[in-house]
C-alpha cells in the first residue's frame, strides 16, 4: 500500500505497458474513459432519493461501488497524466493553492452561488 502518487502513476504504466496497452491508451481515448467512468459514478447515485451524506456513508454497498468507480476514474487519470507527461501529484498541489487564492478561508462562498 503506498500513497505516493508519483509511484501508483508509475504502477498503472507498468500495468499498462506489461499488456502492450500503450496504443490504446491515447488521450483521446484516455479523456473518454475517464468520462465514461465518471458517468458510472453518478449513475450509481442517479435515482437515490436521499442525497444526505450520512445515509450514503452508511450504506456500505454504496460506498463500495463508489470507491471502485473512484479507482477507476485515477487509473484513467493517471494514465492521462502519464501519456502525456504530466506530475499529477504537483499539478494537484498547485490547483488547491490556486482555489485556496481564489476562495480565501475567511470569505468562502457558498458552493451554491
Ligand atoms: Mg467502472
């Protein structure tokens, strides 16, 4: 178990480059396997009449089927970032500083505005 990005990027190439994947594995495609995951995420809460979190935490079902679609959604992302040079890990780092930037924490709106 590791919680490196750097080194889970390098294990889903290998993982890719061991099934001679690589020329499947254009952006394009990657792009809408990534889409088409994400789609399988919301299909899973498509229909639910309770949205509260609570409800979604405790139904472990749920939270299984969410956290593999999570997964594949990364494994997507990461090959993405891997095709086309991208260190995901610093990208991600730099996205939060910038949302930090644009939503200071002593006046944060709403998510709804
Ligand atoms: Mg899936």
């Amino acid at each position: 178990m590791t919680d490196d990005l750097t080194e889970i990027q390098a294990r889903q190439a290998e993982f890719v480059a061991e099934r001679d994947w690589e020329e499947y594995h254009r952006p394009k495609n990657l792009a809408m396997a990534i889409s088409v995951e994400a789609s399988e995420l919301v299909e899973l809460y498509q229909w639910r009449e309770s949205e509260l979190s609570a409800a979604c935490r405790e139904n472990e079902e749920l939270r299984e089927a969410t956290r593999e679609e999570l997964a594949d959604i990364l494994c997507y992302t990461l090959s993405l970032a891997d095709q086309l040079n991208i260190d995901l890990g610093t990208a991600t780092v730099e996205k939060i500083e910038a949302n930090s930037e644009r939503y200071p924490a002593d006046d944060p709106p709403s998510p709804m505005e």
